[in-house]
C-alpha cells in the first residue's frame, strides 16, 4: 500500500506543479493584459485548488506511513521529510486555497487575476524553493524527483 500511494503522490505532483505554472502564468497575462475573467479562467484555478489537495491527502497519509518521518532531527534528511516538506507544502496549499477563495470573493476580472496571481504565485515559489531544500538535504534527489 505505502509503495503504491507512495508512487501515486509522486507522480501526481507533476500534474499539481503544471497547473500551478499555467494558472500563474495565465493570471498574470489576464493581470496585467487585463482581459476578462473567462470559466476558463475559472475552471483552471479549481482544478489546480483541487489536484493541491489531492495531493496534499496524499502526502498526510505517507507522512504517518514512512520511515522518513521517523527518524532522528539532527539529520538533514530526516528533518526535511518530517518538518520541512510538510509544512511548506501545506503553506502552499493554504496558499492556494486563499488565493481561489479571495478570487471568488472580487468583482473585477482584475482583481479576480490579481489575488490568483499573488497568491498561486507565492504557493510556485514555497514549492519550488522546497524543491531546491529536497535536493539539498538528499543528494540522490533531483529537482525532478
């Protein structure tokens, strides 16, 4: 069960990452082209709020269910799995969840593209700088994995 959930996660986050790219860079083009809020628009946000949380379900049950979690502090390995990811990877997600919920909350397709912008924005760079720490703290990894 670890094995496979442990995949799954894996290679779902190549799907999570995506989306997050597109939905950046689309909201920044509406942002700043300040073009219309479309259901496009729309629908690509929902679905990189709902493929974050996916994943994020995903990770709470591996965080219980790996080693990587269990050992010491004082190694750099360890602590990356059993604080360091989690609690950036859940700040992204808060992130993101901020982020659709104060589009939803605006009128103006600006503003709709702006708070996606900002918000999804900072989540790409939590998980991009947790991209960089994973590889530093265990050197057999790279940024894809």
């Amino acid at each position: 069960m670890y094995d496979i959930l442990k995949s799954a996660h894996s290679g779902w986050r190549y799907l999570v990452f995506v989306l997050l790219i597109v939905a950046v860079l689309a909201a920044l083009q509406g942002w700043f082209g300040k073009k219309a809020y479309t259901d496009g628009n729309k629908r690509l946000n929902l679905f990189t709020l709902i493929s974050a949380h996916i994943q994020l379900l995903m990770g709470l049950v591996l965080y219980f269910l790996s080693p990587l979690t269990k050992g010491p502090m004082g190694d750099a390995l360890y602590r990356y799995w059993k604080v360091e990811h989690i609690s950036m990877m859940i700040i992204a997600i808060v992130l993101i969840t901020v982020g659709n919920s104060k589009s939803k909350k605006v009128d103006a397709a600006v503003s709709k593209h702006k708070a996606i912008a900002i918000f999804f924005g900072l989540a790409l760079v939590i998980v991009v700088a947790a991209i960089f720490m994973m590889t530093k703290s265990d050197p057999s990894k790279s940024f894809f994995g």
